[in-house]
C-alpha cells in the first residue's frame, strides 16, 4: 500500500468557529475568529467580503508547484452562530470548488488544556456544536483542525457558561496569545501541510515549558 494516501490535501481553505457580535468577542468560544483576524493581520487583509453568510478574506501564499507560483487561501468567519457553522462553510467550499479534505477549521477545544494547540488530521466532533454542524453540512469528517485548548470549566459552572463568558483582563490576554499560537500553527500548516504542523505543533507546549 502506498502510505502516500494518508497525507491530506494542501489547505485552501481555513474557517474559524465563533459566534458573531460584540457580546461573544472576547469569549472562548471564539477562538476560531480570533486566530483567523491574527492570519488575516500577518497577511495583511484589509477587505473581507460577506458571501454565503460567512465573513471572506482572500489571501495568496507562495507554492512553487501551483500555477503563477501562488496558492490563494480563502479566510471564513461564519456568521451564523456556532452550531450552524456547517452551511456557510460547505456552501463555500462548493462555490470555491475545496475539497473537504483541504479544509483547515480552528476551534475552542475544552479537553486540551488551557494555553495547548494541538493540530488533527480528521475525528469526530467531541459534542462541539460547530463541529458536528461542519461533519453534518460537508457529509464527512475528513477536515483538519487546530484544537485551541481552553481546559474544562472550573467547579460546577456549566459548560455553556464556561465557553461564552467574557473574559476580563488577564484572562483575555491569556487566551489571545493562545489565538495567537494556533494561528501560527494554521500558518504552519498551509505552508509546509498538515502533517509537517502537527509533528511540529503537538508536544511542543511541554517541550518548551509552557503549563
């Protein structure tokens, strides 16, 4: 057999999850929308389109082997509410002709510590709403993610609570250097593949002493 066939597709797409409006910015939640405004910021965006019920930024990166020795990364914020994540996105991979397996999506992950991002070719959705919505919309679970870790909620606070209370001061800066991180390891993994950024990203928290 040729292992060959396991190495996902090149990303021409990454989606990040989130809730739209000012009373879920600065939530857990969103962490998804927050790494795509730091890959957008790298880039350089200045326009994002509404198409498909999502917000679109456009970005070209540097790959030899594409024609005119570019590749062109299309940026998704859904505007839909979480749970509903999955149509913007499939409608734009449709109309963008991406396979799923060249999706990219970023997302809050409770059971990855705090400040952790873990990069995953495929799985299920762990009972993340905007998960099991994309697994249902694209009618497969083949997409890769970079897990941002937010730890499990503290004492007896629901889970739901957890996930879109405001975060204060300290806490928000926390949690926008970890953004930040799973940008990076986004970037990682358009450049050099999914495979390169999850060798490269997974155990590296430990490794350079990082909770």
């Amino acid at each position: 057999m040729n292992m060959a066939a396991a190495q996902p597709l090149k990303i021409r797409m990454v989606a990040g999850l989130g809730n739209p409006g000012e009373e879920y910015a600065e939530t857990r939640h969103n962490a998804g929308f927050k790494a795509i405004d730091e890959l957008a910021r790298q880039a350089g965006v200045t326009y994002w389109k509404n198409q498909a019920g999502a917000e679109v930024a456009l970005i070209n990166i540097n790959d030899p082997e594409e024609e005119g020795g570019k590749r062109q990364i299309v940026l998704v914020k859904p505007q839909s509410y979480m749970n509903t994540s999955g149509g913007p996105i499939s409608k734009l991979c449709r109309e963008y002709k991406i396979k799923v397996e060249e999706l990219l999506v970023i997302h809050d992950e409770l059971d990855i510590p705090a400040g952790d991002v873990r990069v995953k070719v495929g799985g299920g959705h762990a009972g993340h709403n905007g998960l099991r919505s994309i697994i249902d919309k694209m009618g497969s679970r083949d997409f890769s993610r970079i897990r941002t870790g937010i730890g499990n909620p503290p004492g007896k606070m629901a889970v739901a609570d957890y996930v879109l209370k405001q975060l204060r001061a300290r806490e928000a800066e926390d949690f926008q250097d970890t953004c930040a991180r799973a940008a990076d390891a986004a970037g990682l993994a358009i450049v050099h593949g999914v495979v390169h950024a999850r060798d490269h990203v997974n155990g590296a928290a430990s490794a350079n002493g990082k909770h």
